[in-house]
C-alpha cells in the first residue's frame, strides 16, 4: 500500500510501498526495508483487512541439539528427536517443550503425506 514516507529510499516522491509486519504491527517499507513511522491506525487496519502484510518464510524447527553441541533442525524417528545435521542421530538429545514436540509431529506427517500423494502421481506415469 502506498503510503507517506520519510525513509531513506524516498527521493524523487513523499510516498513508497509499505507492507504491514503482523508481529511487530510496525509498517515496513518494500523497498529499503525501513520502518515507516506516523502511518494511522486506520492505515494498518486497511493493511490488514487487504492482506497487504509482511509474510514469514516458513519457520524450520531447529534446536541446539545437546548431544552434538550444535543446532541442528529435528525431526522424529519412532518419536525419538533426531538432528538432521547431526553424525550420530542415536545420541541425540533436544530440550523440546511437549506442546513443541507436538507440533513438529504434526508438521513432519503432514510432510510425509504430501510426499507420498506425489510418490502416487509419480507411479502412474509411464
Ligand atoms: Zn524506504
Ligand atoms: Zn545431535
């Protein structure tokens, strides 16, 4: 959304395209980065409403894993939390919340049915 601004990219006009970040609820400028100050109420609502919003890659679930001393993204194998960067998977340890380890679950079969759905496509080529 085009907006008033007086950050360091604007030069030639007083406006720029500016995004809503939904975390910090600042308004970020799209083309330095910048944070856009003095933009109403009523400005980020509309951002909102119009999903003209930051968006966050999709957060990989990585923790230090004790074992290795290192962090490393997990994954389970037979509910055991194994690093995927790590040498030795079997001595690998994570101090993970319950709630977390959940949701990784759930995020990790989600994966593996979407795998398998294209497993399926790929076999009924010729
Ligand atoms: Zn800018
Ligand atoms: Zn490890």
């Amino acid at each position: 959304m085009l907006v008033r601004s007086n950050c360091s990219c604007v030069k030639f006009s007083v406006t720029t395209d500016a995004s809503l970040d939904l975390e910090t609820e600042n308004v970020i400028c799209n083309t330095c980065g910048d944070v856009v100050t003095g933009i109403s109420a009523f400005a980020k609502n509309s951002m909102k409403i119009s999903g003209d919003v930051i968006k966050k890659p999709k957060r990989a679930f990585s923790f230090k894993c004790v074992a290795c001393n290192k962090n490393s993204e997990v994954s389970f194998i037979n509910h055991k939390a194994c690093g995927k960067n790590c040498q030795t998977p079997s001595e690998c340890m994570f101090k993970i919340t319950e709630s977390m380890r959940t949701a990784i679950e759930i995020c990790q079969k989600n994966d593996e049915k979407r795998d398998s759905r294209t497993e399926e496509v790929n076999s009924d080529m010729p």
